[in-house]
C-alpha cells in the first residue's frame, strides 16, 4: 500500500465522519423546542495488554437528551493499533500484518413521540492490508400501525437510500437493502427488528474515491431524510397505550442489541468503550 | 437406570415443583395490598423438526403484575425427548442416549418498590443416562446502598441459604456461595449482578434421596425468606431518583440475562418457549 496516499485517504475519511456529526448534530437540536443540545465527551481507547501510555486513538461522544429527542447519540471515532491473535484471523487483510486503522460514525436516535420512528445510522472506513467501507442505515417505527413497508416514512426514507444507492451503482440498493433485511432480524421472535434501509460492509470496488463519495452520500441521505421524517411526528398527539406499545418495542431493540449485534458484542466482549457502545441503548423500555 | 425406581424420581421431583410452585405464589399474593394475583397459562413443547403430534411436555407458567410485585413469574415445566446431534455432546451422559428428562421450577420477581430487592431462584433435575440437579438463588438490590454484603436483605439472605446448605453438607454453602458470585458477573461491567446466593449444577453425591432432600430445602429457603426481606421494604417511602436507579439497575440486569445467561441464551436459540424465558425480562428499565 501507498502509505502516504492512505494517510491521506484516513484523513479525508476521518474529517468527514466529523463534518457529518456536525451537520446532523446542528439538524437535530434545531427541532429541539426548548433548546436542548448535545453534550460532547472525548474518549481515549485503552488497550488491556498495554501500559496505557500508547496512542491508540480514541473518539467523541455526543449525547442529546431532549424533549422531541428522548435520547440521541452521534458518535464518532478513529482507532488503530494492532489486533489480537484471535482477531487476526477474523479481520479481511489481518492475517499477515495485523495493524489496523478504522474511522466511522455512529448514530442512534429514540425520539420522545411513539409516533417517531427511531433509526440508526453508521458508516465507517477501515484499514488493514486492505482497506473498504461499512456501514448503512435503518428505519424503526414504534407503532404497529406503522410497521409496514407502505407507511410514509418507511416510503421516504428508502426513497433516500435508494437515490443516493441510484447515483452510484444500480446493484447497491436492492443488495444493500435485503442485506439489512437479514441483518436486524430477530429470530427469537420471529420478527424484523424494523422496516429496513441498508446495509453494507467489506465495499472496495477498486475505486477508493467512488466507494468514499458512495459513503458520504449514505451519510447525507440519513441528515436530509431522518430529520424530515422526524420533524412531522414530533408534535403529533399520543396517548399513554401508545407510549407503552412504543416502550415494548424499544424492548425488541434491547434485544436485538444485547443479543445478535455483532458490534455490539464484539465492542463489550474486547474491551471496548462500554459507555458509548450501550449509549444505543433506548431510555425507557418495557416488558411486559 | 432402573427404569421404575427413576420413573418415581421424576414423578415425585415434579409433584415438588408443583408444590412449592403453589406454596410461593400463595405467599407472594398474600403481599400484595388489593388482591392482584398470579394469572396462570399452560404451554407445549413442540420440536422444530417433528410434526406436531408428538408429546414432548412442556409447563405452566404464573406471572403476577400487582401492586407490591410490578412482575413475578414462578413457571414450572417439565420436558422430555431426545437431545439434537448438537447437544448430545454438550450434555452429560447424553452421548450414547440422547433421551432426556428435565423438570424445574424457575422463579423472577421484580418489586415495585426500589427499596426492595429483586430475586432470581430456580432449581431442576435432569435425567440422561445419569440423573442430577442443579439450581440455587441470588438476590439483586437496586439501589446502591442496599448493595453491600452486610445490608440486613443480603445477611438474611445469605443465612438462609447458609442454614439450607449447612443441613446437609459444610462445604456446600462456601462452594455454592463462590459460583453463585462468579456466575452472575457482568464483565463489561467489572461489576457483580447482586450481592450473591448460592448456584449448584450436577448434584450427584451417589445418594438421590439425599440431593433431592437438599433441592428441596434450597426451595424452602427461598419461600421463607424472600417473601419476609420483600415485606419489610414493600411498603417504605421512595422518591423518584430512587426509582430511577432501580429502572437503571435492571437495565444491568438485562444486559446480563441476554448477554451472558447460559439459560437464556440455550432457550432462545434451541426454540425454546419465548414468552416463558423471556417473561424474566424486568417490568420498566431505563438507561441513562
């Protein structure tokens, strides 16, 4: 690898996955009605075998809790150093070299209003020998009502993806969304954990520039359409059977989370940062 | 085996779950101020792979959601059939006979009050080509203050269980004590579940008579003295961030049950009664 043209590369990744936080940061506080904003916290990784004094990277935390946003998290990072044995073998391009480089962007949001669908959004670019794109969005109705691949937020907001999947590759959208399908699948329950988006991982086309702009126009379809969506529900009227179906769902959530999210599993299980991996997790939530 | 001598086993070990099952919900119901009481529901086990028709047992489930206890479940169940390829080498004594027997009593119960503590207890005997049993209790206060090892709740507690184990054998307490404390553990936490119990699995001293006399005694003690450490916090005074750190301390304990609980996970994933092992989840949870 060109290491000077992928120090490059890192850096144009890593200041975007900053420049999208900021704008989606900016879209949801302004639908904030009594100003609530996020509070940011900086992070360093640790790693477990070290001594703590070796750089190896870290990340910011921005936490909103709100009134239209009960709870939002848009969270940033860039890590590196070099991976276990065990992780060697799992990671594409680890086997021989086992350094590693990864820079993305995490967001999920649970709105106040049940009638707001919650969603979830990451992109992210990672370095080994090889280096690829990850990452994708997804859509959560809370209601029933809403659950269905007609309801006019699930609509538009594949709509989105399907336009910035459209601008590059007319293959993306399809693939991209039945891997999502499968992917926030609830076996359990038999049941999806939403009404879908995408969902990409290992994307190097060959051309680093156009699977990086592909990757920007993920990121920007989710702070042009999200925000849309949710602004419209925000205000609507609910009564307290909708906020509890809207706490039982969020309990799907937690499972889906706790017990198939691969990155959430890998991040707890290696030692990751423990607060920002479970801020996903939804405020309040039933059982019932 | 002989057949008829561990066919009397399994009749008298289910007739005891059954019974203590209807001894912990009378005394449980007698707590709660207007009368709410345990709604009762049956299930059958069905096998993925047959058709239906096939008897393979299954359980009565009892959830409560009064006004003392915001949810309880005491379910008793019992099953038998032959072990998939998959688990005939995971059990024991199931590699050359995967038949199996299994007959439990699994009990939750999560007060409304946060001054008292919730409770987790459950005992089993299973029966391969040998025959076992396995179970235990542990208490999990919710609020930080209550979580110490000399609180009142832990030291009744742990005398109970002490006075159970002691009966029958003096190295039980310590033994049982010690893989109560590293089971419920929550590594990503580097925090305990609660303040500890006891936790046996394999009890199999050469003398049925004697283990299944220890079972039951480690019910007993259950019935004795959870029902009285639940009755002297039921009705304090608390205030709303006390109920906030209750919500957030069972979050923790969502967190253990769908990452790390053996059971859990082995019933959600082998197509296990859903509502049944799920029904375990708390009533209201939060994250921060």
């Amino acid at each position: 690898m060109d290491e000077k043209l992928w120090n490059q590369r890192k850096q144009s990744a890593a200041d975007w996955f900053r420049q999208l936080r900021d704008a989606l940061c900016a879209r949801l506080e302004s639908l904030e009605p009594e100003g609530a904003v996020f509070e940011r916290k900086a992070w360093q990784r640790k790693d477990h075998a070290g001594d703590g004094s070796e750089d190896l990277g870290g990340g910011e935390m921005s936490m909103l809790h709100g009134q239209a946003f009960e709870k939002a998290g848009v969270h940033i990072s860039t890590v590196y150093g070099v991976f276990s044995e065990e992780f060697r073998k799992q990671v594409a391009g680890a086997e021989d070299d086992p350094r590693f480089w990864a820079g993305g962007i995490s967001v999920i949001i649970h709105p106040t209003n049940p009638n707001a669908p919650t969603a979830h959004m990451n992109t992210r670019m990672v370095v080994t020998t090889k280096g690829w794109f990850g990452g994708g969005g997804d859509l959560t109705p809370m209601l029933d009502a809403a659950r269905t691949p007609d309801h006019q937020d699930t609509v538009d907001f594949h709509a989105a993806y399907k336009a910035a999947c459209d601008k590059h590759d007319s293959d993306y959208y399809p693939r991209f969304k039945e891997q999502c399908d499968k992917y926030f699948f609830l076996p359990h329950r038999n049941e999806t954990r939403g009404t879908g988006g995408i969902f990409y991982d290992h994307l190097d086309s060959g051309d680093w520039d156009a699977d990086f702009a592909f990757t920007q126009d993920v990121g920007r379809a989710f702070v042009d359409i999200y925000p849309e969506i949710a602004k419209r529900r925000i205000d609507l009227p609910y009564d307290e059977a909708m906020r509890h179906e809207q706490m039982q769902r969020r309990g799907r959530y937690v499972e889906f989370n706790l017990l198939y999210d691969r990155g959430t599993m890998f991040g707890l299980k290696t030692g990751g940062n423990v607060e920002s991996i479970l801020s996903s997790m939804p405020p309040t939530v039933m059982w019932k």
